[in-house]
C-alpha cells in the first residue's frame, strides 16, 4: 500500500502514481548485473534478478540477497538503515541531498550535505553488508545518491585493490552472491 502512503514530492501526484505503476531498470542497475554474471563460479541456477516490488518477505528475512538504489527506489533498504551507521535522506522540494553518520570517526563528519547546484558535483555512495533479518544470510547494500553513485559503490565492491583493502581490515567480508536477488 505504498502508494497510498506518498512522500512529499515536487511533482505532481498523478505523475508519481503514473511513474510507480511502471517498471524501470537503470542502466547503472544493468551494468552492475553484467558485472556479478560475469563472477567466476556464481551459481546462476540459484540466481535471481528482480525489481523491489517483486521480493517477498521470507526472501529478505532468510536468503543472500542484494538490493541496488536508496530507501527511494529501493524501500527495503529501510529494514536495514538502523544497523547502518552510513544513512541517505533526501529532501527534493528543497533540492538537498545528505547522507548520515551515526558514529563519525575522527576526522569525518556527521553528515555530508549535496546540494543541487553544488559547482563541485559532489557524489555520494553507500557500501552496507548486513546479516539478513533473521540472521541466516546475508545482504549487500550499494546505495547512492544518484546513478552515478550507486555506480561508485558497485565500482568500490568490484575493485579487488579497493575493496580488497578494505576487506582485510575486518570491516567488510565478501557476499556470496548465490541467491541474489535485484
């Protein structure tokens, strides 16, 4: 019943209810899928690609799964944003985007702010990789404030070197990606 329950947006209502009874991919989400059937030894008979829309709920409680886009696009994220410490919130009528720190570290801050006409062209991307809902699984998160950022956390998790890095520092452990779900 999301429809009923519409967030504030500049556009007008029969234009958002128009939009979300469509069906859209980005080509951002379609570059990343070429990427992970590109992965040596990823089981593609267990693979499954779907819009949000289409998961069910035993699917995000129990299985590997991972979910591209912000709470927008992608309102599931929503269930894992409170283990996150890295957050999105978006505010389109006033033309601002941040993202969230809960628990900034040294020499970070406790939001970055993108405004529409920053000269900077500032992006933003989210990597989160999360136990499933009830634990048995596992969940990968990219995440940004546009295309281009969901496509800089995709181009972080494929980046042996990047992500590698970061992999060996304990904060990050590969996904197994049999199961995944789009």
């Amino acid at each position: 019943d999301y429809v009923k329950h519409l967030p504030p947006s500049p556009f007008p209502v029969s234009e958002t209810l128009d939009i979300g009874r469509r069906r859209y991919t980005s080509i951002v989400d379609l570059a990343i899928t070429q990427r992970l059937l590109r992965i040596p030894g990823l089981d593609l008979d267990r693979a499954q690609f779907r819009y949000a829309r289409d998961l069910r709920m035993d699917e995000i409680k129990q299985g590997n799964l991972m979910l591209l886009g912000t709470y927008e696009s992608t309102p599931w994220v929503q269930l894992f944003e409170p283990s996150m410490n890295f957050y999105f919130r978006n505010d389109l009528a006033g033309g601002q985007f941040a993202i969230f720190n809960r628990s900034p570290q040294p020499g970070e801050q406790p939001s970055y702010v993108v405004t529409a006409n920053d000269p900077e062209h500032t992006v933003y991307g989210v990597v989160a990789y999360r136990p499933s809902l009830s634990g048995s699984g596992k969940v990968l998160i990219l995440e940004g404030q546009s295309m281009a950022g969901t496509e800089t956390a995709s181009d972080f998790v494929f980046d042996d070197g990047s992500c590698g890095t970061f992999s060996a520092s304990g904060q990050f452990l590969g996904a197994s990606l049999a199961g995944t779900s789009l």
